[in-house]
C-alpha cells in the first residue's frame, strides 16, 4: 500500500530536525560562552518585542490585559533567562580559581550527559511564558531546542517564529508552524526530551506516538 504524501511543513520539519540529530551528536557541546550568547539572545528577543508580544496575545485573545501580560509573561521570562545567566556567571568565577584541567573534564562530562535535542509543546493561555520558560531552562543544559507553539493563539505563534529566526540558526532553536499535521508528525520525532503543557487531544497524540497508550 502507498504511504500517503507528507505535506511541505512535515517535510520541513524532518529535515529541520536530522539537521539538529546530526549536530547534537557531532559537535561538541556547547561551553559557558556561547550558552550566555544564546541566553542574551533569547533577552533580547523578549525585550526588543515586548510591546509586539503584548499585541499578539491580546489580538489572539479579542483583548487582554497589557498588565497581565507583562506580569505573568515577560517579567516571569526575563526572571528566569537572569538567573540562569547569574548562575553561569558564578560558576564560571568560580572555576576560575580551581585547577582547570579538572573542571573542564567534569563539565564535558556532565555536558555530555546534558546536551541533546529537546521539544517544547506549549499551550494558549500564557504563551509567551509557558513557552520561554521551559526554553531558557532547556539552552542553559546546552540543548538544542524546537518548539511547537499553539494553533489556538496564532498571531503569538508567527511572532515568535519570526523573531527566533531572526537571533538563532535553526539549528540552535526553531519555531515550527502550526498547521494541523505538525503537532502529530511533531509529537512522533526521537527527541532527547520534551517538555508539554497543552490540551488533552495533543496530550493524546504526544502518548501514541511514545507508545504510551
């Protein structure tokens, strides 16, 4: 029997994920510098765009307000994106003053162990946080991330594919679309980890394709 056709965006999304497999494997991952790039980045984006993320979300929700958004969205993102910078920083100081052959054998080690491919599912109701949040988390451990944002909040979802395409290659991070074949052809791929928060149909399709149910 003839395997139905993938569609143009689940195409995109295998190449987009074999091309983040082979590099996770290969290239040796990533040291303190360029996780604190990538935090910066991941700072800028949020900052740079604040008022345009404020803009989305209330447009995908038919008004909400600019108050809640920033409490409970991207003072929550920027919060943790320091922290995660701050700890890097002392860590780094700290290293400093060891011998620093030993440090580095036990950072590649725990590199090792910490470095792969993790997905990101995230929900409507706060998409900037439940999306970020577990993002910083994920490029602090020196992961490469792909997240698939909500199809229920799709004016928030283009935003931010535009504007992680604009600071990070692909292959560091990536925003999929969000058309009603890539959650499940999504939801299928071998990634390391995942991290879902999200409605019970894409619950379901995220425990199929795991062989959970």
């Amino acid at each position: 029997m003839d395997q139905p056709l993938k569609s143009p965006g689940q195409n995109a999304l295998e190449d987009a994920f074999h091309a983040m497999f082979e590099l996770s494997r290969t290239s040796l991952a990533p040291d303190l510098a360029l996780r604190l790039d990538r935090l910066a980045r991941l700072r800028a984006i949020v900052s740079e765009n604040e008022t345009r993320f404020e803009q989305a979300i209330s447009a995908d929700f038919g008004h909400r307000c600019a108050t809640e958004t920033a409490i409970a969205e991207t003072i929550l993102v920027l919060g943790e994106i320091k922290h995660a910078a701050r700890h890097f920083e002392k860590m780094d100081g700290a290293a400093a003053h060891r011998d620093r052959a030993a440090v580095h054998a036990r950072q590649k080690s725990a590199d090792a162990a910490a470095a792969g491919r993790r997905r990101i599912i995230s929900p409507w109701n706060y998409p900037l946080q439940l999306t970020l949040a577990p993002a910083v988390g994920a490029l602090a451990a020196g992961n490469r991330v792909m997240i698939k944002p909500s199809e229920l909040v799709p004016r928030f979802s283009a935003l931010l594919k535009e504007v992680i395409a604009a600071k990070f290659d692909a292959t560091e991070m990536l925003v999929t679309g969000i058309d009603d074949d890539i959650a499940k052809a999504f939801a299928a791929l071998p990634f390391d980890h995942l991290i879902f928060t999200g409605s019970t149909r894409i619950g379901r399709l995220v425990a199929e394709a795991r062989g959970a149910i």
